[in-house]
C-alpha cells in the first residue's frame, strides 16, 4: 500500500498566508511585495517553525557553491521579512534572532497540503455488525450537528472588515491628484490640495462640500504648500506656504478671497482647545519641532523637537483630550521614513514609536481617543492602519493594488477621508531617436547611462521615501542595467538591496549605501563581476561617489551634523573634505577636484545654496540657490543645473546644459550662482532641456530621465 505524502502549499500565521507553491506571500488575501532571497528565507524558518535554523543551514540551502558575503546577505533578507510582515527585531513576533546562532519563526503556524491524506479505511468485523453500525451513525450525526452549530457561531462572530471596497465614495474626479485631506469641524466641507505630492512641492488649495458640489479653487501661486485645515469655526482655511520667507502659515477664506499671512515660521498649523494652536517650528537653521501657543504666538511651550539637530518633526495631530500628541517626522537626512511617535503635550518625554514597522505620513484621531489613525508605507505599500490607543496593537484597515495617503475622521468617527491612487516610476530615454521608455517595473528610479551610452543602470526600488530636498528617492532597492540593444536586464548584485550607488570610470566596480534594520546606513564596495563579495568600506555614511585616485567621497550622518567626507577604498583614513555642514551630497568632478554639496547656510552667509566644495585648498563656489541640483557629464565637458523644486513662477522645472571651458572644470558662473529663474540670463552656449533629474551622456541630446505617472482622488470610506 502506497504512503500518502503530505506536501504543504500553504502555510498560514496570523493574518498572513504563504503560498509555497506560488512563491507569494499574502495578508489577508493581498499579495505583499516579498521575492527573492527574503522569500527564500521565510520558507526556510516555516518548514520548522519553532526550531532553531542556523545561518550555516540557511548558508548551505541559499549559497553552497558561491562566494558571497552571507551575513549582509542574510541580515539584508531578514530586515526585508521584518519590514514586510510589520515587525521589528526589538519586539519579534514571527522572526527572532539568535545571535551568533541563527533565527527562529516563533508565531504559531497551520499548513494545508496540495492533496489531503485520505483518512485511514476502517473494516467491520463480521459480529455485532448492525449494532455498531447504528451506534456510529448516531455519534456522526451528533458529532457533525456539533459541528455545524459551532461552525455557525463562529461565522457569526467573525469580526467584520474594518473598511469594505465596495463602501467607497469617490468625492473628486481629477486627472491628476487630489493629497492631504481635511475636513471641517461640523465634517460638511474637505479642503485638500491638488499636486503631486501631500507635503512640500507646488499646488493649490481647494474646498469641496461633501455632498454635492464641484472642487473650488482657493489659491493661485507657484509657491510651495501643503497641510490645509479649518479654522474652529470652518470660516478659514490655514495651510503650509514655503516661499522666499520661509515656512509660514496662511490662510484663506472657506467660501474664496484674497489669502493672508497667519503666522511666520509655523507649518502644519492645527487648532486645540482654548484657542491654543500647535505648530511645527524651526528653533535653529533647519532644526524643526513641534511647539504650542497661543494665536499669537504667547505662552509658547515646546512639546517635542528630533534630538539630532538637523532633523524636523514636520507634523502633529492632537488627541482630543489634549493629553496626547502624534507627530510625524524626518530624520538627520530630510527623508521621512520613520514610524509616527507618540508624545505627551506637556513635553515631559521624547514618547515612543506606534503603528507599523515602516514610514508614517499621516495620522488622526477618533473622536472619543480611543484609537490612533495612521497612513504608512510597509513593505512599498502605503494603506490606512489604526492602533487601539495607548498601547494597540497596529491593525491595516485598507488594502488592495491602490495605496492610501493622508487620513481625516469624521467628526462622528463614522468615516475617513483619505487620497487613494497609484504611483509609477519609469526610466526613459532622450536621444535623436525621441524618447522611450526602458524600464518596466514601478518603481524604477536613480538611471545612469554607461559611459559608452550602451546601458542604462537604475534601482528597482522595494520602496521609496519623500525627501524634502531632492524628491521622492529609493528606501532600498535592486541594481539593475538594461542594455539598450536587446533590452535584456540583468541584476547587478543578486540578494543585495541598495539605497544610492556610484560606478568606478572603468564600471568594473560599484561603491554603494544599504540600509540597516533601524536606518543605520553602511557603504560598501563590490566588484560587478561578483568574484568576491562585498566588503564594507564604512558605517553611517551615504550618498557616494568615486573620487580621485578611487577614494571614496560621501556624506557622513553624524551625532549633530552632516558631514562631507573622504575615506580610502580599504576604510581607512577617513577625513572631513570641509567644515560645511551638508544637507544633501551630489556628484564629483570627472578631475576629482570638485564636490558638489545641498549647504544649509553658515554665519557668513545663512541662505541655503548648492556649493562646489574643492577637494583640496580653496574656497567653495557657489553654483545655485535651494532648491536645485548640479551635476557633470561623464567626460566633464558639459556642467548641468537644475530647478528640483519650484518655489515661485518665475523658478520652471528644467535643467540647464552649460558648457565648460576646455581644461577647467567648471564653468564661469557669477559668484551669486546661476539664476533659473526664467528671468535669469544664461551663460553663453547654454542648452534648456525640459526635464530634471536626468543622467546626462556626452552630449545634452542624449540623456536618461525618471518620468513619474501618478493619479489620486479622495473618496470617503466608512468604518465598521
């Protein structure tokens, strides 16, 4: 007789279902993203839950017969696991670690089989046959009526979805994008704005009754806004304006009018009890935390501001007891990829982390205090979660292929407001031939042309996060090229998940940043032909590049500041390039003479500015005013500028081709910097091109781009 074999295809935990066979991972019935060598892993620890699998076991299963640096590999594929499945490694719920030993799934586990074993055939003795029979039917029916009467009560008291699908009301039809919803104390009206992005970058504001109605356009400027709210008596609209004047707060009538400066240096601005307001304020250069006061700015009381003093708490949204504060935040390098915190008013305390393991953007409260509602991003994905407050546990309450940004309760906690809608990132090319595009994932993102123009390098990203300077960039991804020709794509560093990266000039090697469980960012250095593994070069650091004599330049992410740093290729002899403090880090001169550096300002000169930095003796240069970019060709013989962020009408969105002067390396620029205003005069020889953040060849004709499709409406979803 044949054994039967159970083969398990589906493994379930919790609310998450692994599908063996397929090679998915589900929550809830929603496929997340988890592939690869994390996927790999998970299968591994779920074939003996509850047992201890060595990193030598998960060695010899994942890499027998190649040379690969196991324990990055490794770390990096349970750090993925970890953000996907919402834990973290301080608290495990399904993954632990056991140092210098190996990791254990420890959440309880039930398997189903791609076929069940038939149940053992039992054979009647030929005495007492008919009495036994009846006595068995009777137990079988009892036993199944039993059955069916359990099977009926738990049907009944399955909880109910939080939020159902087929609920949705759409309130906008725009072709675009409708972000950061609020609604009005009495819940008739949401004002939102219409723009790419929820926070920073160019829109307008808008007001919409809830019923009926069209979309009404408040404000008509170029200038930089986001986070609008109803004054208590819903008579005005407040909201972010970040112009020449800094960060300040506005306002403009509900029903149209002329906006008016509210508050300076206050953003995110919110009403709580007794007329008090709460704010985010900038105490030091770009040092941004969350104050409270009076409308005019009296009895000031700071509640929370980052420790590092180059982070910014951006907003804050009060219980309605006024007891409790949840903020959101970026930390020291101006991304935001943190989970929300939770503060106490008063100030006595820094708070702790709530919500998922991932990148908070958004949260609210019920109108009685009892939960916390939050928008944030896991595992690339961005869905509405609550968490019973204090001390919850987080719970998704969205799903599906579409995401969720932003969150407003109704005033009777009956329903939320959110902006639910897709975001796609593809690389394209510009040449003689017109334009094309590449890449088929959705999240493509960071392109660079090889030097002979055959390739194109981007990072498939697992996931990306807002910086407030440079835009939306890559939390982690996978190195890719694709070859122009075939359009064959290869990934570079199989198994390994990359944050920014630079090539050597002959591209047989690559220095690159991955990030830690935590946030903490390592660079390292790996040959492309993968002979030997790669080998860390230093810690807390990014944003590399090659310089001269294959030293490595970076930005060193430090206790108080940002540093630009140099470090040898064997991670010695690490040394400060400048005392300049750094917000962002871009490329080095093709001669290795030159860095160009995001400065926040100094005493001398307190405005932000883009600054060529010499590797070397000699003063920076100033290429440009905030908010922009610059960069080189590969063969140095064009310089590029470009406006990343448009701050008024007279600033468009293009990049600037300046030609630079044989055996110099940069161009002759006024010592103001260049002007992109559309007023601004250009040197001579220069090239417009209609787009920014483009990988430029040898020549401004030919060039690689990020082209971003993105489409978000508000709808009303009601909660059960």
């Amino acid at each position: 007789m044949e054994e039967d074999v159970y083969s398990p295809r589906l493994v379930r935990f919790g609310t998450f279902e692994v599908d063996l066979a397929a090679g998915e991972l589900r929550k809830s019935g929603v496929k997340l993203r988890l592939t690869g060598q994390p996927f790999q892993v998970l299968a591994i620890l779920l074939e003996r839950p509850g047992e201890v699998v060595t990193r030598e076991e998960l060695q010899k299963r994942l890499w027998p017969d190649t040379f690969v640096d196991v324990d990055h590999n490794l770390n990096t594929a349970i750090n993925k696991i970890r953000e996907v499945l919402g834990e973290s490694a301080e608290s495990p719920r399904f993954v632990e670690t056991l140092p210098r030993r190996g990791y254990r799934f420890v959440a309880p586990v039930t398997q189903d089989s791609e076929q069940e074993p038939s149940p053992p055939v039992v054979q009647p003795t030929a005495s007492g046959f008919g009495f036994r029979h009846g006595l068995f039917s009777k137990i079988v029916v009892a036993v199944v009526s039993l059955l069916c009467g359990i099977g009926v009560f738990f049907m009944l008291k399955r909880p109910t979805p939080v939020t159902l699908p087929s609920e949705y009301k759409q309130l906008t039809n725009f072709t675009d994008s409708a972000v950061a919803p609020s609604l009005s104390p009495d819940g008739r009206m949401v004002t939102f704005k219409r723009g790419e992005d929820a926070f920073f970058g160019s829109g307008q504001i808008y007001v919409k009754l809830l019923s009926e109605g069209e979309p009404v356009r408040l404000t008509n400027d170029s200038d930089s806004k986001y986070a609008p709210v109803f004054t208590p008596d819903g008579s005005r609209i407040a909201y972010t304006r970040v112009g020449e004047s800094g960060w300040d707060t506005w306002s403009v009538p509900s029903l149209g009018g002329e906006p008016t400066r509210l508050l300076p240096n206050a953003s995110a601005l919110t009403w709580i009890a007794d007329r008090r307001i709460l704010f985010s304020e900038i105490r030091t250069e770009l040092h941004m935390g969350i104050v409270s006061s009076t409308e005019n700015r009296a009895e000031r009381r700071e509640i929370y501001f980052p420790a590092n003093p180059r982070a910014m708490a951006h907003y804050a949204y009060a219980s309605p007891d006024g007891k409790w504060v949840l903020v959101v935040e970026m930390d020291q390098t101006h991304t935001f990829h943190q989970p929300c915190r939770l503060v106490p008013i008063d100030g006595s305390s820094i708070g702790r982390q709530v919500g998922p393991h991932g990148t908070c953007t958004s949260a609210a409260w019920s109108p009685d205090g009892n939960w916390m509602y939050l928008a944030a991003t896991v595992g690339g994905t961005a869905h509405l979660w609550r968490q019973k407050f204090p001390d919850g546990s987080p719970q998704q309450i969205t799903f599906g292929p579409s995401q969720e940004e932003g969150v407003a309760v109704a005033p009777d906690g009956r329903s939320v407001v959110t902006s639910v809608g897709t975001r796609r990132s593809a690389i394209w090319i510009h040449n003689a031939a017109g334009e094309r595009e590449i890449s088929s994932e959705s999240y493509a993102v960071a392109p660079r042309l090889s030097r002979d123009g055959t390739r194109v390098f981007y990072l498939f990203a697992q996931d990306l996060m807002l910086s407030a300077h440079v835009g939306w960039v890559a939390s982690s991804g996978e190195l890719r090229s694709v070859d122009l020709r075939s359009g064959k794509t290869e990934n570079l560093l199989p198994g390994v998940l990359v944050a920014d990266y630079d090539f050597s000039p002959d591209e047989k090697e690559v220095v690159f940043t991955s990030r830690e469980q935590g946030g903490e960012s390592q660079i390292w250095l790996a040959p492309l032909d993968r002979r030997t593994p790669p080998r860390p070069v230093t810690r807390s650091g990014d944003q590399v590049s090659f310089g001269a004599d294959g030293d490595i330049i970076f930005r060193a992410l430090e206790e108080k500041t940002n540093g630009l740093f140099r470090i040898k290729r064997d991670g010695t002899e690490r040394e400060r390039i400048t005392k300049e403090s750094v917000l962002d880090k871009f490329g080095v001169s093709p001669d290795g003479k030159w860095v160009l550096i995001h400065s926040p300002g100094n005493s001398a000169d307190p405005n932000a500015a883009v600054l060529a930095v010499p590797i070397g003796r000699g003063l920076p240069r100033k290429i440009c005013v905030a908010h922009c970019a610059a960069g080189w060709a590969l063969d140095g013989g064009f310089f590029y500028v470009a406006s990343v962020a448009r701050e008024t009408a007279n600033s468009p969105e293009r990049t600037l081709a300046i030609p630079v002067p044989a055996g110099k390396s940069l161009p002759d620029l006024p010592a103001s910097g260049i002007d992109l205003s559309i007023n601004g005069v250009a040197p001579h020889g220069t090239r417009v091109i209609e787009h920014v953040s483009i990988s430029p060849g040898a020549d401004p004709s030919t060039y690689v781009f990020t082209k971003t499709d993105l489409q978000r409406n508000l709808f009303q979803i009601p909660l059960h």
